[in-house]
C-alpha cells in the first residue's frame, strides 16, 4: 500500500482558496466548471441506474449538500445557496436535463402513453365511479375538476397558497 505524504503547502493553499472564494461569494472558473462536470456525472449515473424518476430527482440533496459545504468553508447562507442553485443549473443544462412541465407534475398526469390510472372513486367528491366512468362521477365534476386545476395554474405565486388551502370551499389550517 502506497502511503501519500501530507502536503501542509497545498493544504494551506486550499483553504486560502476556500476562504477567498467564501468572501467573493464566488468560485474560481476553473473550481466551478470541474464542480459542474461532477454533478453531471452523480446525475445521469443515479438517473440511468433507476435510483432517480427524473434528472431532477437529486437537486433538493445535491443543491442542500453543496450549500452546506459551502457554508462550513465560511460562506453565507444566501451566497451558498446562489452557488449550489448557479452550479446546478449549469450541470442540468450540461446533461441536457429538460425540466417538467407543471402539468407532469401533478399527481394525475400518467407517464407512460396508454397508462391507465385505475380509479374506482371520483377524483373530486370520491363518490363510487359509475360504470363507464373512468375519473369522474359526472360531468358536474369534471367541469368542477378543470376549471379549479385552470385556476391553480393560471394563479399569481401570491396566490397560489391561497388557492391551495381554500381547495374545495373549504379553509384548511396551514
């Protein structure tokens, strides 16, 4: 076994690096791009093996790791958190990641062309599904279903929490 001697000259021209970039609040190109190269690697190799539904699947992890390094090397939050989000972005559009529409991500939406969600409920007031009724009980329903999925989508981010809490006429507790 190879044993590697310690380099207290690399190591102090490290953490001066690390320090120098926690107070810019931004990494040397170089950092940066291989930083980005690596992340594309977890990315398409956790996608690829099925460990992820999405390239996206690791960004809450990835960006939540990057920040807290980052922090720990005396970064602040909100500078820490800009660089995770900036180095993610660029590795998303390296492995030629195209984020989801927001209608995909919604529990409706089925993956697979001909994919069959099989519903014996209503999907709004979960009354059983007359026979030939695949989603909804009626067309009242239906009706109902789509114009409060429109509203949802067409809501300001102000909005938005509103319209989700007050689902169905009824205020829920936050």
């Amino acid at each position: 076994m190879k044993h590697h001697r310690f380099d207290s000259k690399a190591w102090e021209r490290k953490r001066a690096r690390d320090e120098q970039d926690a107070r810019r609040g931004k990494l040397g190109k170089g950092r940066f791009d291989a930083l980005v190269v690596r992340l594309v690697g977890v990315i398409k190799l956790a996608f690829e093996a099925g460990d992820t539904g999405s390239m996206f699947g690791l960004e809450g992890p990835l960006r939540h790791g990057i920040r807290s390094d980052l922090c720990l090397q005396g970064w602040r939050w909100q500078a820490a958190d800009d660089m995770a989000r900036e180095l993610l972005a660029d590795a998303f559009r390296m492995a030629r990641a195209i984020r989801p529409g927001w209608d995909e991500g919604q529990p409706d939406w089925t993956i697979h062309a001909g994919t069959l969600i099989e519903r014996t409920l209503c999907v709004r007031c979960k009354a059983p599904l007359p026979e030939r009724h695949f989603k909804f009980c009626s067309d009242l329903c239906a009706s109902a279903h789509f114009h409060m999925m429109a509203d949802r989508k067409q809501a300001s981010e102000d909005s938005a929490y509103d319209k989700v809490v007050k689902f169905n006429g009824r205020k829920y507790a936050a």
